[in-house]
C-alpha cells in the first residue's frame, strides 16, 4: 500500500502540492528562460519603469557654451557708450536743451511771463526793442503794431483784465536771422473779465513766437508779445 500524501495546510483549501502546481503554471505561461524570469520580475515589480523607457526621464549633459567675463564687460561698456551718446538733458518743464545759452534766454521769457501776469506796462516796454514791430499776420497793415503803439496796445488789454494767469511751456530755441533768437512756445492765457453777471476767467491756449535780439549780455524783444 502506497503511503499517503502528506499535505500542509497553507491556507483554508490550499495545499503544498496545489502551490506547486501553481507555480509551475506560471512558469510554463512566461517560460523557464532567463528573458520570461526578467519578465516576471518587471511585471511584479509595480511602479518600476521599464528598461526601454528608462532614457526618457535623463537630463542631457552637454553643456552649454558660457560667454567670457570679458565679452560680458565689453558688452557693458559699449551699452553704456551708446546710451550717453543718445540721451539729452532738457530744461525742466520744458523740450529745450540744457545748455548754458538756453537757460539764459528761458529766463528772460520767465522775466516776460511774469511782467504779462502782473500787467507790468512799464516793465514790458523796457524789455521791448525800438525797432519792435508785429506785422498782425496778415497783408492788413492797419492792424500793425509798432513800438509806438505798444504802450496802448498793453493798456488796453490789461484795462479789460481784473487778473491774468499766464503759463508757458517752451518747445524750442533756435537761431535766426541776423543775430536773433526765436523761442517758440505754447502758452495758456486766463484773464478775469468783469461782466454783468459779475467776475468770470476766459481762457486761451495757442502757440507763439517771441523774437529776440541780442543786446550786450542780455536781449531785447523784437516781436511776438
């Protein structure tokens, strides 16, 4: 009589010849080669990557050309070159150059500003050339002004006017003919105006020229007030 099976429980209903029977299933299906044991390995292994997709998460290693340190300073000094040789200094609150000559005529016109506001007839004369003379701008010469005529001309604007605010914003200085100096600038007129509904301001903004000649260190206006 054969002796019995000998079995060991490893499990409710699972014996050691059926864990062998299993495993050698498992065997047959993946095969008993090396290559079917890797396999198995790296199907059982989860989260693993696999051997043909491991070079996809690698970081290259060429490296990359560095510029010299000199290359870099050469760079800066040439950016600081080109910025100099293309920024201008302007008189503040103005587009004029700052240069020594244009500060000085920028002030005498803020001494003509001034004058203007404080309806100064006298100071306004005294800045005015002997050869002043505005043509009115058009062939009508019986709108002309001379400086003859520039003392009426300044009382009988400033008479209308209670109170003036006169602001200029200055856009350019240049030279002109014969040894005259043209500023050209905007400027913007309030006048207080008496009325019958009482003190109203009027307001004007326009564009203007003042022609200066010059006269020992100073000028003299010879159009444009």
């Amino acid at each position: 009589m054969a002796a019995p099976e000998t079995r060991s429980e490893l499990g409710p209903g699972l014996s050691v010849a059926r864990a062998r029977a299993n495993a050698e299933q498992t065997r047959s299906k993946y095969g008993k080669s090396e290559n079917g044991e890797q396999r198995l390995r790296s199907r059982a292994a989860f989260g693993r990557v696999r051997p043909e997709y491991g070079q996809c998460g690698r970081r290259s290693t060429q490296k990359r050309p560095v510029p010299s340190l000199r290359s870099i300073l050469l760079l800066l000094v040439l950016t600081a070159f080109s910025s100099v040789g293309c920024t201008h200094q302007y008189i503040l609150n103005t587009d004029v150059e700052d240069t020594d000559f244009n500060r000085k005529v920028i002030e005498y016109c803020e001494e003509y500003r001034h004058a203007v506001e404080q309806r100064n007839t006298a100071r306004l004369l005294k800045m005015a050339h002997p050869s002043y003379y505005e043509d009115g701008g058009n062939v009508d010469a019986s709108d002309d002004l001379d400086y003859e005529g520039l003392e009426k001309y300044l009382n009988s604007e400033f008479n209308q006017a209670r109170a003036i605010r006169y602001e200029i914003h200055y856009r350019n200085v240049s030279e002109g003919r014969k040894n005259t100096v043209l500023v050209d600038y905007t400027y913007s007129a309030s006048y207080k105006i008496p009325t019958v509904h009482g003190d109203v301001w009027r307001r004007r903004v326009a564009d203007n020229r003042l022609q200066l000649t010059r006269q020992g260190e100073g000028f003299r206006i010879l159009s444009g007030m």
